[in-house]
C-alpha cells in the first residue's frame, strides 16, 4: 500500500504544471540587476578563499609543532 501512494505521489508531482512552467520562463525570479554580480562575487568569495585560509593555519599549526617533536628526540 505504501509503495503505490510513493508512486502515485511521485507522478503527481512528476507531471508539468503550467504554471510553473510559465514561471521558469519568464524573468519574474530572475531579478537581474547591475547588482548581480556584486553578489554572485560576494557569494563565491568565501567558498574561494576558505582554504587558502585553511591552508595558511594548518601550515602554521604543523609548522610551530614540529620543532618541538624535534627538541624532545634530541634531548632522549
């Protein structure tokens, strides 16, 4: 029983509907402004530069980590 109504809701949602057909082709939900693309920079820029920036505090954290596991097998 549970299965058929997946199906059938499936289908339902599956079949075109006019309407938002109509939406998706006109520019109603595109808002293209001179603004766009300040804010398709401003979105991609943390995805960018997150891991240089992960990078960089890894660098340092291994970078000041290993002198000290240096300094204790010299002193052994």
């Amino acid at each position: 029983m549970n299965k058929r109504i997946g199906w059938i809701l499936a289908v339902v949602v599956a079949l075109p509907m006019p309407e938002l057909a109509w939406a998706v082709d006109s520019y109603r939900y595109l808002h293209v402004t001179p603004e766009t693309p300040w804010y398709i920079f401003l979105f991609l820029l943390p995805i960018v530069v997150s891991p240089f920036i992960l990078m960089a505090i890894l660098y340092w954290y291994f970078a000041w980590r290993k002198p000290a596991a240096r300094d204790d097998r010299e002193e052994e």
